[in-house]
C-alpha cells in the first residue's frame, strides 16, 4: 500500500513537471533538478549491495544528466 501511494505520489510530482516545463516555469526546472537528486541515494545504495551492468548504466545515466541539468541550469528559462 506504501509503495503505491509514493507511486502515486512521484506520478503528480512528474506530472506538474510536466506541465511546468511546457509553460518554462522556473520553478519546473528547480523540481526536475530535485527529482532527479532524490534517485541518487538509493542507487548508491543498491550499488553498495551488488553492482550489475544495469545498476551501473543507470546510476551514471542520471548522474550525467544531473551534471548537465546543474550545468545549464542558469540558462534555462525565460532570461536565457
């Protein structure tokens, strides 16, 4: 039941996202940029307890696309 609720949860997050980036709202960018933060964490703790090909790949997918988020992040937007 936990689980389907944080589901849930992270769909309405993912959503609004959505629809922030769609009209370049500033704040949208702010929320990718912690979406993408909060996955880190729990793929450095399945790392921790047993790497695969798959684990890795995934875990660098989404530390690279934090660096370039963080990267580009004052550029994106309406004053860009």
């Amino acid at each position: 039941m936990f689980s389907g609720l944080v589901a849930a949860l992270y769909a309405v997050l993912t959503a609004v996202e959505a629809v922030g980036l769609w009209y370049e709202k500033d704040w949208a960018t702010i929320l990718v940029l912690v979406l993408v933060s909060i996955s880190i964490p729990p793929e450095i703790y399945e790392l921790v307890h047993g790497v695969t090909v798959l684990k890795l790949a995934v875990f660098i997918t989404n530390v690279a696309i934090l660096g370039y988020l963080l990267h580009h992040w004052p550029k994106h937007g309406k004053g860009a």
